[in-house]
C-alpha cells in the first residue's frame, strides 16, 4: 500500500526470521554455478537507518536484532552467522540494517541478478538510488506480483522470489494466494518464501493452509510468536515464513533457531515457535 513504510519496522523480530530465512536460502542456492534470479515483489528502500528517520521514531529494531547483539554468544549457529552478516554491514555502512534487497545483493554472484519492485514512491527512489551502480539490478516502481508473471521462469531455471507485503488490506491475503499459485504454474521449481503475519483476524490464520494447498511440491511454514494474543487483538503477535521448495539446510536452520529466538525475543510467556512440514 502506498501509505506503508517498512522503515517503521525495520530490524524488528518479523525482519529477523524473515532475513533468516533469506540468508540461509542464499547461501545455500548460490554454491551452485548456475545464475540465479532473485525477484522481491515489496523491495521497500532496500536498507534503513536504524537510528534516523521512521526507524528511530518506533525503535521496533530494539526489540527484534538490536536485542539479539548481546546474545551473540549463546546463539545457535545458524543464528550467529546471519547476525554476524548483519553487524558486518552496519560497520561497513555505518548505522544501517540491510532489508531484503541490501541482504541478497551481498550474498549474488556477478553472474546473478536481481528483480526488484517497489509502488511507494520515496522508497522507490531510495532503492533505485542505492541500486543505480548495480548491474545486475532491475528496478521499477510497478506491483510486484505483475513481475512474478513476466520474470517466471527464468532461462537459467534457477529462481527465488520473495513475496513480503504488508497485508494492510483484506484483499492482500487473497493476491498472495494468486500471485503463488500462478506462479507455480509457470515455475513450479522455484523457491518461494511467503512472509504472513500472527493476526487475531481470520485471513491471516488461514493463510498458511492456503498456500499449502496450492501444490504437493515440498514446503514448510516456521513461525516465530513473540506475545501471547485474543480475540480482537489487532497487534502483531509475531509472523510465519512459508517456503516452497526450501533448500534441504532450510529444516534443521529452523528447527536449532526457532526455539532461541522465541525465547530471546518474547515479549511475554506466551512466546512460542512452531515448525510445520506437510
């Protein structure tokens, strides 16, 4: 939507099991030769200023990664070597946490590239500017979900999208749905990472099923819940990844992080995480 900014929840938990994810996946996908696309359908600026701006007005980061710097020892693994990535950017650009599109192009090869689409205008020409000297980079100020369908597939046969909007809109739910579904139709072999929200609302608790639904290829969903939630609750109480086709690492980084992270970012007793695997 036009009025959302992710710069108000930059580097908050949600960021930190999505950027997991991500990492993990990217890490893994570019060992092989092979180029690989990387599509992200809500690109945003590409990276924030924790500390400036709408970042510093919320200070959401204090609770997500801000508050995982001092567990940097006791983290498992998987953990660590994501947040290391992390704090080695924001040393290298002096305050800055990488969004999505910031965190994969450190992580592509030169023979890779990048599809990149944003419809906020200021958070367009935040991520155009920070992308101009990139020639592996395509950016335009279009709906994301468009390029899924003229991105797909890609000649090289080797694809990850990322589908992370900020379903502040009911008919958002239902366009995730589509916009996967088509897609598998066109490239049924492509990674995708779905991010969702834990919404007392009943689009945002189906949503996982749905997508499920959508095809027999392997996928799991992890969710990361930081606070406990009733009925008509309209805060986030935490969010989900759902992958298709994950790398076969993706499982067992999920299953050593997930139970750390629900610990040191709850915010209550209720915190919690869960794992699903059809």
């Amino acid at each position: 939507m036009l009025g959302y900014r992710h710069a108000f929840h930059a580097g908050n938990h949600a960021d930190v099991l999505k950027h997991l994810v991500l990492y993990h996946c990217l890490r893994y996908m570019t060992r092989k030769p092979k180029p690989l696309l990387y599509l992200d359908t809500h690109a945003g600026a590409g990276a924030y200023r924790l500390e400036e701006g709408y970042a510093a007005q919320n200070r959401e980061w204090e609770t997500g990664v801000g508050r995982l710097g001092a567990r940097l020892p006791e983290a498992p693994a998987p953990v660590e070597e994501y947040l290391r990535f992390t704090f080695e950017f924001g040393r290298e650009r002096p305050g800055e946490f990488p969004g999505s599109p910031a965190l994969a192009s450190r992580l592509l090869r030169p023979g890779d590239w990048l599809i990149l689409r944003e419809l906020h205008p200021s958070d367009f020409e935040e991520l155009a500017s920070r992308f101009s000297g990139d020639p592996r980079a395509q950016i335009r100020r279009e709906d994301g979900y468009s390029a899924m369908k003229s991105s797909l597939p890609p000649p090289s046969r080797r694809a990850l999208a990322i589908v992370d909007p900020p379903y502040e809109v009911v008919s958002e739910y239902d366009r995730v749905v589509d916009a996967l579904g088509e897609a598998l139709g066109r490239f049924e072999t492509g990674t995708y990472l779905v991010w969702y929200p834990l919404l007392e609302r009943p689009e945002a608790r189906s949503l996982p099923s749905r997508l499920s639904a959508l095809t027999e290829r392997p996928r799991l969903s992890g969710e990361l819940r930081v606070r406990g939630s009733s009925p008509g609750d309209r805060g986030l109480a935490g969010s989900g990844i759902f992958v298709v086709n994950p790398p076969w690492p993706l499982e067992s980084v999920l299953r050593s992080s997930l139970p750390f992270l629900a610990e040191a970012l709850g915010q209550d007793s209720s915190a919690d995480w869960n794992l699903r695997i059809p």
